[in-house]
C-alpha cells in the first residue's frame, strides 16, 4: 500500500487513509470499499476464512487488485473493472482477467438455504435471514425480474431443518 501508493499518487495509500483488516466473507476474496452509507471509508478488505485456507499465494493477487481500485479511485473518484482500472492492476502485479468463483474456492457450505417454492432451487445464506427474499431466476423468468412475493423462499437452518422464514 505504501510503495504503489508513492508511485502511482505521490503518497502512500495509508497516508490518504486507507487501511486494510480481515472479515467474515466466504463468498468473495476481497472488497475496496470507498464508501459506507454516503461517508468515505477507505477500506481494503480481505477474507480471513479464504486467506486461510489458501495462503499468500492466492491472497498477493487479490491485494494488489484491490490496491489497484484504492490507487483508481484516488485517480478518478471511482473504479470499475474496464480497461483503465485493468492498465492500473497489471502496473501493480494484479492478475486483471483473473477472476475466481466460489466454485473454485471450495466454497463453504452456508448455514441457511432458501428453498423457492416454486421451482425448488436452493439459495445459500451464510448469515441469518431478517427481511424477505424471493428466487431470483423465477422473479427474472415470471415476473420481469420484479421481487414477488409469489416466489418467496422458504429459509431453513441447514443443520436442524429448523424454519426460519416461510414462503409465501
């Protein structure tokens, strides 16, 4: 953060008051987050559970491609994956084209499944459940990708098969 924040913006990224922590996260690697709730954050974000179970040599790439979306959005007050933020990943060792699944990642399984009464395919949830939720495929292919309460999933704790929500 230090070295390709000197090179690419005159100081380190620290100084402009980024930092980096661990969270939760089992469906993604890392996460640059700008903004929380319309206030400036400043936060490189990585999974501890993914950088345990695959080490440095996973984890190098995801830091610096979240580096390179730090450095793009000091440059231009946002970043996305297009060809600008890809020239910038590559000048920090970022692997640009590299990006993994959770089916590449030994995905863990969730503690919850949404269960779609209507077609039966099962949504993970890796937290509890507190608002509603439809199947998303249904919603797209019966109702013009609008929520319907008509495709409300059914959520249930994997372990117990206790219900924590029921469909519709």
């Amino acid at each position: 953060m230090d070295e390709f924040g000197r090179d690419h913006l005159g100081r380190s990224l620290q100084e402009l008051g980024w930092r980096l922590q661990f969270d939760g996260a089992k469906r993604r690697l890392g996460l640059c987050k700008w903004k929380r709730r319309g206030r400036i954050v400043r936060i490189l974000s990585l999974s501890r559970h993914f950088a345990r179970q695959h080490g440095w040599d996973v984890m190098e790439d995801v830091v610096r491609h979240e580096i390179a979306h730090a450095i793009d959005y000091e440059r231009r007050g946002k970043s996305l994956h297009d060809r600008t933020w890809e020239m910038l990943a590559e000048k920090v060792g970022a692997d640009p084209t590299r990006i993994l699944d959770s089916a590449e990642l030994d995905d863990p399984e969730s503690k919850y499944v949404g269960i779609c009464p209507s077609c039966a395919a099962e949504h993970p949830f890796y937290r509890r459940v507190k608002r509603v939720h439809a199947c998303p495929d249904c919603c797209r292919r019966h109702n013009g990708g609008q929520f319907s309460m008509r495709y409300r999933l059914l959520i249930v704790e994997r372990e117990s098969g206790r219900v924590i929500q029921r469909a519709a």
